[in-house]
C-alpha cells in the first residue's frame, strides 16, 4: 500500500501500525487472486492480521474510466507545464497526476 513512507506491503503477524496513504494502488488477496484498488490518500491501520483502509476515494480497478484517467493525467501534465501557475495550483496539479497515475497504473492490473 502506498503510504507516506513508501511502499508497506503487510504478512501475516505484522506488527501493529497507522499510516498516512498517498495516492496510488492497494494490492489485495481474495479467493486466492490479487485485487487492486486505486486510492487518492487516506489513513491505513493495521491490527491483528486485519488491515483496516479508510481513503479519501477508492476505486476498484475493474471500474475506473480509463479514458477519464487519461485526460486528468493530460490537463495535469499541461497545467504543471504553465509557467505562471502558483504554487496552489502546481501544489493541486501534483495531486491530480498523482491520482491519474494510481487509476491509470490500477487499472492495467486487470487481469
């Protein structure tokens, strides 16, 4: 899962934590096969062998909107690309490719 830190990635008997999660793909396990979800941030609390995600938005890869994901990446590339953008708005522009990347990367994992 993508916190803060970096990547964690949690077995069985995994010592107790809270982390901040940044945008990206969250990898799990059900029925034997590896799911993905893409999440824009979020906190992540892992306790017991259970890990418990609250995101500020999930989306499971079979749904995301490829094509949506691609022109969010595109119109941020392109205002990162302004010179006269302030900070706030590179400071948003980040965070948009950022969430564009994880849906996009999410996705590709279908199968």
């Amino acid at each position: 899962m993508p916190g803060v830190l970096g990547q964690t990635g949690i077995l069985p008997d995994h010592t107790t934590f809270l982390t901040i999660l940044e945008a990206g793909e969250v990898r799990y396990r059900e029925g034997g096969r590896d799911r993905f979800v893409a999440v824009s941030g979020g906190v992540a609390d892992v306790v017991n062998d259970n890990v418990t995600i609250l995101a500020d938005a999930a989306e499971l890869a079979a749904e995301i909107n490829v094509d949506r994901a691609r022109v969010a990446e595109k119109n941020a590339l392109a205002l990162l690309g302004r010179t006269q953008a302030s900070e706030a708005e590179n400071a948003e522009a980040q965070g948009a490719l950022a969430r564009a990347r994880a849906r996009l990367s999410a996705s590709g994992r279908l199968g």
